[in-house]
C-alpha cells in the first residue's frame, strides 16, 4: 500500500482511460502528488494519445474489462472503473479485485447494478478491501451537497436532482447507451408519499435554473431515487430529472420514447450509433453551459419549514468533468492512508462537500446555495433568490 509520505506512490488504475470521462479523470489524477497513475483500455492508440496529453508521466496497458484477471489487476493498490455503460454491466471487474485484494472505486449510474452491488460485500470484507460504486455526480457529490443543506434538519419532506449539460459538451457512446436502455420503459419514481411507477424520459417539462435559465426536463432512471428514500427517507418525493439542451434532441427523444412505451420497439439502445452521430453534428448549436440542481424541502429543528437549493455552473464545457471529482477526492483519501472500511457500498455519506471545492475551484466550476422559507404546502420546486 502506500506511503502517507509518499514514498511509496499510491498506484492507480484506470480502466476507460482514453474515454471521454477516464481522460479527464487521468488529466486531472496526474497532477495528484503520491499517485502512480496507469491507463488501461483495449485501443493502444487511443491510450497512447491520452498518456501524450497528460502534463506529467503516466503508464498505459491494454485490457479488456469483459475478460481481465486477478493478475492483471495485481500491480495495483486500487482500480477505477471508468468504462460504463453500467446499464448492462457485469462483474468481472469486481470479481477480479476482489482476487487480487485491490481496492474497487466505479462511476457506475446503473439503478440495477448499484442495487445490487452490496451482494459483494461479505466477499470484500473477507479480502479485506473497499468496493465503490457510483463516485460520481450521484450519488457522491449529490448527496455531499444535500447533507450541508439538511445538517440538523428535523425532516426533509422532497428532494429534486436535475443535470443539464450544455449541448457543445463533448459526448460518449456509453453515454447515449446509458440514457437509452431505459428511454420508454417503466421508472419507480418516489412522488406523493409513495413508489409510482412512470416513463423513462417521460413528465417532460421546462425547469428554470438560476443563472442558466429555462431547460427541458424529463425522467431518468438512476441509482440516485433509490438511495435518496433509503438515506434521507423524504416524506414526499424524491425525484431525478436530466435534460438536453437542444429542444430538438430533447423533444425528439421523447417522441422516439412512444415506440418503446407502446412495446413497437423493445428498446432504443441499438440505435445508440446513429443517435451520437445526430447529435454530433448539432455540436455547434447550443451553449457550453452545463449545471446541476439540488433542491431539498423539509423542516430544521425548530420546526420551520424550509427549501434550499444548490446550484452547479459547469461553463466552457467544464461539466464532464463534475463526474470524475469524486474519484479524485477518493484518490487523495488512499494517498493519505485515509482508506474506507473494507465492504461494497455506494459512495454515498463517504465524502463531504469541503472535498470538492479545491478541485471546483481549480476547475471554474461554481457552485451557489439559495434558501427561503416556506408556508404552508408547496407541490412544485421553483427557483429560489439568493
């Protein structure tokens, strides 16, 4: 393992490092003191140019996630998985470090894999090392945020999570795959006190964000609903929307979603090709103005009612990079010594906010609170004044 002193470096695994989240993670964990840094993916000349962009030395290996062993993950104190689709991931990657008694940290947004990610947990225990998934936007940084918001709160009673990216951000197939393997079908949505069942990129609405302005909305099906209700137990809602700039992606998206809902198609993710190729060639329209809402409700310990909101501007297409911070910060904690218990869980309640903000500030990236408070019912979020 690592020296705190650094005199033995932390070596650090990443899996997808020549993809459009595994790069930026790799260009900003480089720069890290006390970290080792290798690359790994299945295209030698993707992860040679990505090593070449790096401003301080890193290694590159060739491996396939689907088929990688223990050995291959030996060499290593802890391996990210940056890859994705989780959608339909396995557990190859797990299974392997759990052998080779390497530390495991994901950017995984699949509901069904991060649900079922604690059936590793007695396994990892026994090995004696940390598995993490989802140390990402969510739940890491989103849940990083609603814990300063409700610190002594009494109850919260809704949550409301939005990501909107700005259209010129640059974009991954895994994503657009991610997005489509639930585009039309049944989402359990936490509303009204209790689990509806609703349309995956369905309740498409316009949401107005602070700095931003309006933004198409819609459903998605996420990891973050579940562990929302089960870490904060809101009594009426938890809800996560996302949206696509360009109304013509968006709304088109959502006519698209009709073939699946009404079982014409059983999915849109074999189109997820043609769909990247779409959007990319809309690249030059919109803005590079990315965000993301946090919006809680509830009542603090005297008992008045309040609403808070925590706003992220990500500008100049900074926002891919707002999910691979949380893997930074848990980069730091193994450097430091500062290892989580061995066990698999979410990255939820592991980080605080105070983690983050060197890197949002390193980055341009800022982040605004807003709070007001409330009298008598309130059924829909709107934008708060600072």
């Amino acid at each position: 393992m690592p020296d705190p002193g650094y005199g033995v470096p932390l070596k650090a695994l990443i899996i997808g490092g020549s993809g459009v989240f595994g790069s930026r993670l790799a260009k900003i964990a480089v720069r890290e003191s006390g970290v080792a840094l290798t690359l790994a993916g299945r295209s030698e000349d993707a992860l040679k140019k990505a090593v070449a962009e790096l401003e301080n030395p890193a290694q590159y290996v060739l491996l396939d996630r689907d088929t990688l062993s223990a050995a291959e993950l030996a060499p290593f104190d802890v391996v990210v998985d940056a890859a994705g689709p989780f959608q339909a991931s396995h557990g190859n990657v797990i299974e392997a470090a759990l052998a080779a008694g390497v530390a495991y940290i994901d950017l995984a947004d699949g509901r069904e894999f991060v649900a079922e990610f604690p059936r590793f947990d007695h396994a990892a225990k026994e090995a004696g090392v940390p598995l993490i998934t989802g140390a990402s936007s969510i739940p890491a940084l989103s849940h990083a945020m609603i814990d300063r918001m409700v610190e002594g709160w009494r109850e919260v009673e809704a949550i409301r999570i939005g990501i909107y990216p700005g259209n010129r951000a640059p974009r991954g197939r895994s994503v657009v795959e991610a997005i489509l393997s639930y585009v039309g079908k049944p989402v359990r949505v936490f509303r009204d006190g209790g689990w509806k069942t609703m349309r995956g990129w369905g309740q498409t609405h316009r949401e107005d964000i602070p700095g931003v302005g309006k933004r198409w909305a819609s459903i998605c099906d996420t990891p973050e609903q579940d562990l929302l209700v089960s870490r904060y137990s809101p009594t009426r809602s938890a809800e996560f929307f996302a949206g696509l700039e360009l109304g013509l992606l968006h709304l088109g998206l959502a006519g698209l979603s009709q073939l699946v809902r009404y079982n014409l198609l059983p999915s849109l993710r074999p189109f997820s090709a043609a769909m990247l190729w779409i959007a990319q060639r809309l690249l030059a329209f919109g803005s590079d103005r990315g965000a993301m809402t946090v919006q809680v409700e509830g009542s603090a310990v005297e008992g008045r009612r309040m609403r808070k909101q925590a706003v992220l501007h990500a500008s100049a297409n900074r926002g891919p990079n707002v999910p691979i911070l949380a893997v930074v910060a848990l980069i730091r904690r193994f450097r430091d010594g500062d290892i989580p218990a061995p066990g698999a869980r979410a990255c939820s309640g592991i980080l605080h906010l105070a983690e983050f903000e060197d890197l949002f500030a390193e980055l341009g990236i800022k982040v605004e609170f807003y709070e007001q408070p409330m009298q008598g019912d309130v059924e829909h979020f709107s934008p708060l004044t600072q």
